[in-house]
C-alpha cells in the first residue's frame, strides 16, 4: 500500500529568511516641519515634502497587553480582565542613514522644532503656536517585507513625534552602512495584514 502523501498547502516560503533590512518605515512630514525643510540651500531634490522612507531593522512592534485585575472571591482571588491597556511604550527604530543623510536631517529638524539648538525654546519663528499642538505630530506606518519585497503586514503608529536621535554609527574600516536610531511617542497602534 502506497504512503499517502500530504496535500497540506505550504504558506512559509522557505526561503522567507530574516533580513536587516525587511521593513520599510514610511511617515507624512508634519506641516510644522515642511517650512523647515522647504530652507534648504543644498541643490538637489532628494527630500520629498510629503513623505519621507526609511529602511529599518530593529524592533518594529511593542508589547501588547491588556492585563488582568485580581478579584477577591470567596477565600480565593480570580483574575479577570481589564479591559484596559497601559500607555504604549515609545518605540526605538535602527535604520539606515541614506548616503546624503537626508533621513537623519529630517528628523534631526523635527526635534529642533521641539528644542531649538540655537534659542532653546520651541519653535521661536512661530511664537503663537502653542507647543502642545498636534501639528507637530504625524502617523507612522511599519511595513514588513517578504523575500520578494512585498508588503504583508502594516503597522500604523498614530499620532508620532520623535523623542530622541542616537549618534551616528560610522566606521571607515566597517564595510557596513552607517547606521543610527531614532525613539519615537505614540497614541495608538493599529496592525493590519496586507
């Protein structure tokens, strides 16, 4: 009698390795910024007003819980839910610093609407905008990729803002790209399978 032979459907390419680079990082430049970015001298068009992408590794998603509460019942204590979920953690991204840094003035430009390096306040050249605005802030979304380069999975940071830039990580004997971090706030978090 012959083995049956299994028909179960493969859905894991096996060559889905992981990669450094296997998710892009796609984010609209707030308003408050495009006029930022709108000075520069430098004489190419590389920085696109609207949208801005980066190649990243790195995490990508934060923990997600919704933790239990303890009931006293009986002699006994139960856990039920909460239905609650704590405020999300800000989020660190590595990415990789594109050859005109362009990726990395940019943000380094939205942290100096923030604190500015030279004045020490927020946005001085806009005075009446109050700082606790939202015009400061943008979605973000994290697209995985798959070996061929296609979008499977979406996750949208809502309403971001960047808290911190690292150093740049260069080395001229590493033969690797440069690379540095960026941490960024969030509201909410949605996810979505492409």
């Amino acid at each position: 009698m012959a083995t049956p032979v299994n028909k179960t459907p493969v859905f894991q390419s096996p060559f889905n390795k992981q990669r450094r680079d296997k998710f892009i990082l796609v984010l609209t430049i707030p308003d408050i910024l495009k006029d930022k970015i709108a000075e520069i001298t430098r004489r190419n068009n590389t920085v696109n007003f609207n949208t801005l992408q980066f190649s990243i590794w790195g995490a990508v998603a934060p923990p997600i819980e919704v933790p239990p509460v303890l009931v006293p019942y009986s002699g006994q204590t139960l856990k039920v839910t909460s239905y609650a979920r704590p405020e999300f953690p800000s989020l660190k991204i590595s990415f990789t610093v594109d050859n005109q840094f362009n990726n990395y003035w940019v943000l380094y430009k939205w942290l100096d609407v923030f604190n500015n390096s030279t004045s020490g306040i927020f946005d001085p050249n806009n005075p009446n905008i109050d700082s606790n605005t939202t015009e400061y802030m943008t979605d973000i979304s994290i697209y995985g990729l798959d070996e061929y380069g296609k979008r499977t999975v979406r996750f949208d940071y809502i309403r971001s803002f960047p808290i911190g830039l690292e150093g740049v990580n260069y080395n001229d004997r590493d033969p690797n790209e440069m690379e540095c971090g960026f941490q960024f706030a969030y509201h909410q978090l949605k996810m979505s399978l492409l």
